[in-house]
C-alpha cells in the first residue's frame, strides 16, 4: 500500500486533473466545431520550449512550462486574428498558424545548436508521467494542475450564460449585448492554459485526446449541457485511472519485463470510451456530434 500511495497514486491524480483541465473547455470547443484548436495549440509547444531555453540557457521545467504558454498565448491570438481579418475558416486558420509554429521551432531547434543540448522534448511531446511521484514532499504538478482545474470550473460557473449563449447561438448573443469576441477569445485562452498545464504530464501531442474524447463520448450520451459537462469529467477520470493502471500493472501480471506508455494507454482508453458511446448511442438513438 506504501508502495502505491508514493508511485502510482500522484501519477493517477495529476493525469486525472490533467484531463478534467482539458475536458472542461474541451465540451465548448466541441459544440462550436473547434475542436482542431486544441490541436493546434499541442503543436505550438515547440517552438516556446526552443526559445525559452535560447532566451534564459536553462532547460529546467519551469521554464519550459513558461515558454510553452507563452508560444501557446501567442498562436491563440493568431488564430484569432487570422480568422477576424482574413475570413478564413477557423479550422484552416488554425492549421496554418500551428504548422507554421511548428515548423519554425523545428528551425530554431536545428539551426541555432538547442538541438545538441537535452532540452527534454522528447517528455513534453509525449510526457512524464511515471516518474512525478511522491518523494518527501508532492510533486509540483500535483498542486498545480488543482489549482487550474479548480480555477477553469470556477471561470466556467462565473460566465456560464455568456458562454452557452455565444456557443449556441453568436448572432443571438451579439444581439443582446455579449461580446461574443471576447468570450471565444477567453476559452481560447482556457484551452491554451489547459493544454500547456498538461502538456508536461501527459505530453502536449496527446492533450489533444484529453481535450475532446471525453467531452465528445459524453455529448453522445447527454441530452443537456451540465449532464454532458459532468459525465465528460467523469469519462476523464476513467481514462486517467483506467489507462495508468493498464500502463503500469497489467504488463507486469502478465509476467512481462516491461510496462507501456502511462500516456498513451490513457489516450487509448479515452478513445475506446468514446467508440463504446458511439455504440450505444447509435442504439438509444443519442444526439450526434
């Protein structure tokens, strides 16, 4: 029981409050068909991660973390802009500011020598999972990613109204006064926050399944916003424990000298939950995504 409570207790709670960070905008970029944002922003971590270590000489987590929120802040804003000022479609404008981000950190990383230093992007691409364990004191992941998740519910509950109008029904929205601008602008920036929050947990390429399997297995399932929020949550959580657990103690039962990827076992098991509510949902006759 030692055992568990220092190794694989922390790991399971940090990927379950990375994943209900990421579902709880995820639901809303998903009823406004933006699901690629999420995409988009895991792409972007990059070129910050190159940076911030150019800027400071320093590959520390820290500020990998903060040159990856950065980078994420400023594609959002591109995004953004794109879409206002070009009337592009928001799908094609964020496919041309993260392969363009992406790109350019793969260029800053070869030409500039970051390269032949180890600036752990292999962890942020594809996270950390099993080694953020309770040594002495909790990991620092665990108190922060609590401390977003909490916050994300928290913004949600405070513009809950302006939100739902501006995901349903924009034109209504603008009628009435809301900036609808602004708010797309604030759960662009919430997904951004969520992602990057993740991203050294889970890894920033798979955040993108944390982001929309749970909220999409739960909006087959749901007929209303709040049981869809709740039950995305609950898909999050199953993912995180279900999939760790998976990882880490099936392979060794099964008497093999090697245990798999935390993260992509958990990505795996979110998207197993959303084809097991595709199935049902197709015989209870369920709303469609």
């Amino acid at each position: 029981m030692d055992e568990f409570l220092t190794l694989s207790l922390p790991p399971m709670l940090i990927a379950a409050l990375a994943a209900m960070a990421c579902a709880l905008p995820g639901n809303f970029l998903l009823l406004s068909r933006r699901a690629m944002l999420g995409d988009a922003i895991s792409h972007v971590v990059l070129p910050g991660i190159v940076a911030a270590y150019l800027l400071s000489g320093s590959g520390s987590g820290l500020v990998m973390g903060a040159g990856a929120l950065g980078a994420a802040g400023i594609a959002a804003l591109l995004i953004e802009a794109v879409t206002r000022r070009s009337g592009m479609e928001p799908g094609a404008a964020m496919a041309v500011v993260f392969t363009a981000m992406f790109a350019g950190g793969v260029v800053l990383l070869e030409t500039t020598g970051a390269s032949g230093v180890h600036l752990d992007v292999e962890h942020a691409l594809y996270g950390n999972l099993e080694s953020l364990i309770w040594l002495g004191a909790p990991p620092p992941e665990l108190l922060r990613l609590t401390l977003i998740t909490l916050g994300l519910g928290l913004a949600l509950a405070l513009v809950w109204r302006p939100l739902v109008l501006c995901t349903f029904d924009p034109v209504f929205a603008r009628s009435m006064g809301i900036p609808t601008g602004l708010v797309q602008s604030g759960l662009t920036a919430a997904t951004a926050l969520a992602a990057v929050a993740a991203f050294q947990a889970v890894g920033s390429i798979l955040t993108i399944a944390m982001l929309i399997c749970p909220a999409a297995a739960a909006r087959l399932l749901t007929r209303s916003l709040p049981a869809q929020i709740a039950a995305s949550l609950g898909f999050a959580v199953t993912a995180a424990f279900v999939g760790y657990g998976l990882a880490g103690y099936v392979p060794l039962w099964l008497g093999l000298p090697f245990t798999l990827s935390a993260s992509g076992m958990i990505a795996t098991v979110a998207g197993l939950l959303l084809g097991g509510a595709a199935l049902v949902a197709s015989h209870r006759g369920a709303p469609g995504l």
